[in-house]
C-alpha cells in the first residue's frame, strides 16, 4: 500500500508541475493570426471533452502538456456532452478563437 501512496504522491506532484506549465504557455500564447491556417484546437487540461484554441504551435505544446497529463492519470473533470468535441479554430479579426 505504500508504493501505491508513494505512486500516487509522486503523479499528483507531477501534475501540478505540468499544469503550472500548461497555464504559463496558455499565458504568454501570441495572439494575433493572418487566417485560419494560423489556429489551432488543444485539449483543454482539467476538463475532459473540452477543447481551447490558440496559435498552431502554442496549441501543439499544449497539447503535448495536455496528453502527458492524462498519461500521468491526472484528475479530469468529465463535461458531458452530446458528442465528441470538434476542432473549430478560426481566425476571427486577427484573434484565434
């Protein structure tokens, strides 16, 4: 039972540490874009069947961040919906969204 505690300690400190970095990314995102091509969909990280929007690399470093998060079996909150999500990334005067 140990192991698991010490497992368990170890994943929630790593989780924090990843969301702490997600948030700092999310925070210092670009904003501007020149079309559609410039945006792109990430997994949001607390929030199961969620997606966020920013610029196409920030999007893909926050997905990186998002998957090692669920990897590492950190707490989600499932947001029921009707479907899966879908990605909708436009750019919408100037501003990824």
């Amino acid at each position: 039972a140990r192991v698991d505690l010490a497992a368990s300690m170890w994943m929630m400190g790593g989780s924090e540490s990843i969301a702490a970095r997600f948030e700092a990314v999310r925070g210092a995102a670009p904003t501007g874009c020149a079309g559609d091509v410039d945006c792109a969909c990430f997994s949001e990280l607390r929030f199961d069947n969620r997606m966020g929007v920013s610029d196409r690399a920030t999007a893909a470093t926050l997905q990186a961040l998002s998957n090692d998060y669920r990897r590492r079996r950190c707490p989600t909150v499932c947001v029921q919906t009707a479907r899966p999500p879908t990605c909708g990334a436009r750019c919408r005067e100037g501003t990824c969204r």
